[in-house]
C-alpha cells in the first residue's frame, strides 16, 4: 500500500468555529468547504484536518450525532516559548501551560471554541520520535 495523502476528520457542533480558530492562530488555510463540511491544510503539516458539522449524513449513522472528544491534535514545533507567547498575544487561553514531562517532551495546550484540544510540542534534546524516524 501506498498512503498518497492523510487527513484527520473531527465532528463538532460549529464547524466554522474550529475552521476559523485554525485559520487565525495556527495558519491554515481553507482548502475545500460545503455545508457542514471544510478541509484545512498547511503545506508543511503533512496532513489535512477536516471538520464535519455534527449531524450531517457521510458519518455513519450510529456516530451522526457524537463529537469528538477525548482527541488531542499534536503539532511538533521549534520555538515552543515563542509559540506560547503568540498565542496568548492573540488572546488565546492556555488550558494546560508549558510543562516538561519526564521522558523529554516540552509542551502545552490550547483548547478551540468547540473543544478540541492542540497541544504544541518541542522535543528538550531537539529530536523526538517522530523526528528520529525521518
């Protein structure tokens, strides 16, 4: 198999909230949308996110009416301070503040108006897992 493309979908009740709350801080940009549908992507994240409204009919039908919850969108950056200074410069809530966990990961959390959580992560050594694999 080879993957050609990759693309996370998030069902939330505001589709436009989250789409905008990624456009604004985290510089996405829009690359298709209908109702109750938009595709984001940047061209160095490898990946698309994509949000579907709540309800809408490609879900399958035992999921229409879930949300998701419980997911943390990861992004690997240089400049973790600096990104948490823009971030709340612009007026963003930290809603878990820069920690170090034992194993070397640097990282915190910003929460978008429908719940989803993106937590910024940097590495202490400078080269993490996903990092060591490329």
């Amino acid at each position: 198999m080879k993957i050609t493309a990759s693309a996370i979908s998030l069902t939330v009740v505001d589709v436009k909230a989250s789409s905008a709350f990624l456009v604004e801080h985290f510089g996405f940009r829009e690359e298709m949308s209908a109702d109750g549908f938009v595709a984001l992507t940047r061209e160095d994240v490898g990946m698309n996110i994509v949000f579907l409204r709540r309800g809408i009919e490609v879900l399958p039908e035992a999921y229409r009416n879930e949300r998701a919850a419980g997911v943390i969108v990861a992004f690997v950056v240089r400049g973790l301070e600096g990104e948490e200074a823009r971030l709340r410069g612009e007026g963003v809530e930290i809603t878990l503040p820069l920690r170090e966990d034992p194993w070397g990961e640097r990282l915190f959390q910003v929460t978008d108006p429908n719940g989803i959580v993106y937590e910024l992560v940097e590495w202490a050594n400078g080269v993490g897992p996903v990092e060591n694999a490329a």
